[in-house]
C-alpha cells in the first residue's frame, strides 16, 4: 500500500498494521528517513517536496512488484510525505514483512534505494539565505544501481 | 487539451527556473521528445538548459522515456531534473 501525503505519519501504527499480515510472517523492517540540518547546504531550516502524481504511484507499484518477484515480500507499505517539512520531521517510511529477516531487510533497503532514483519526487533545501534545488547524487545512484 | 494536441509539463527546478508548468504543442507525424526539447530550447533564455548539459529526464505518459520516444496526439509529456526523494 502506498500513501503520498502532506500530514504526518505514525511509524508504531503502521508497524501494528504490518503485523497483521498473517502468520507466516516473521520478520517485519522498517525504515523512515527524516528532515536533517545539512545536505547539499549547511543550516537547512525545512524542505519542500515536490512529486508527479500519478506517476509516483505507479513507480512505486513497481518498485514493490520488482521486490516480490525477488525477495519473499507478505506486505509492504510505503508512505512518502510532501509540501513544506521542518527540521527532524519524518520524510518517507518503508516497511516490509517477510517469512525470515534476509528478505525483510534486502527489500526494505530496495525499496529505499530504488525510490531515491526513480519516483519522481524533487526536494527543496530552505535556509535563512535561500533555497536551493537537491541534486541527484552519484552515491545514490551507484546504491540503486548495485540492486541491478 | 484537444485531441491534436500534447500536454507538455515541467517539475521543480525546471518548472521554476522556466516559470512554466504546463504547455499544449500541437501533434505532428514523427514527432519525438527530442524534437521538443530542441524546438523549447530555442525561445532562449532559461530555456536553452533544455539542451544543455544538466541532465533532463523524460516521461511519456508518466513512464520514463528516452529522447527518440515518439509523441501522439493526446499524450502527456514530461520534464524534470533527476529526481532527489526519499
């Protein structure tokens, strides 16, 4: 299940859902990723995010699609947040239930890695001075590409 | 948008720096995202970093594409910078 949103989200209520995704799970990993201080500029005071819709959605889908044809994958929720974030706010969270904890953890970074350099999501840095489009890094890609 | 006619749209930095959200072109026989992306670059301006040496990521009809993809009337095509979520 996919959820793009402005509001936030609340990590113990979605690990409660995961739960709930039969008895042959019996590995659950989450991850969320969180607004920090300094990116590509030091002193960032928020984010703003941008997406396509639509498209961000379908991405998404086969993100978790390719993961299930790899790895043993029961459930798998992806929340991706949107608009204006301050400092520390949580920005995305992935999580994945699998039978054993090597296909719940090789998943969920899948997931992760794949949706940095292919949904269609652009992030904002503001700081006192101004703002400033991110750029796509090669550290990214290079993550995303070693999944291939 | 009509039936002869091609959504173009542009995202984030482009969109900004472009002051361009959205654009119709009419449809033509052959016509590629190549195709527009050269004929945009040409009105100037900010829009020549449409050919030029930052990256620019294509989708037609919101899957990815490449620079050859050929555009019907109807489609919806995109523009944006390499993505940055997550």
């Amino acid at each position: 299940m996919i959820s793009i949103q402005t509001e936030d989200f609340d990590p113990a209520a979605e690990y409660q859902r995961l739960r709930d995704s039969g008895a042959g799970t019996g590995a659950i990993a989450t991850f969320a990723g969180l607004v920090r201080d300094s990116g590509d500029l030091s002193d960032v005071e928020g984010l703003y995010l941008e997406h396509y819709p639509g498209m961000t959605e379908q991405v998404i889908e086969g993100l978790i699609a390719e993961a299930s044809s790899r790895w043993d994958v029961r459930r798998a929720r992806i929340i991706h947040r949107v608009g204006r974030l301050a400092l520390q706010e949580q920005i995305v969270f992935v999580g994945v239930c699998s039978a054993h904890r090597s296909d719940a953890f090789a998943a969920c970074q899948f997931l992760m890695d794949a949706l940095k350099t292919s949904a269609p999501f652009w992030k904002k840095e503001i700081t006192a001075s101004g703002e400033h489009w991110v750029e796509q890094k090669n550290s990214d890609v290079a993550r995303s590409d070693a999944w291939k | 948008m009509t039936a002869d006619t091609i959504t173009i749209r542009f995202f984030a930095r482009l969109r900004e720096e472009l002051n361009t959200e959205q654009l119709t072109l009419p449809a033509q026989p052959g016509l590629t995202t190549g195709a527009i992306l050269a004929s945009l670059a040409e009105r100037g301006g900010a829009w020549t970093q449409l050919q030029g040496e930052q990256p620019v990521m294509i989708a037609v009809n919101q899957t990815m594409a490449k620079l050859s993809t050929e555009v019907r009337a109807g489609d919806e095509v995109a523009f944006f910078p390499p993505v940055t979520g997550g």
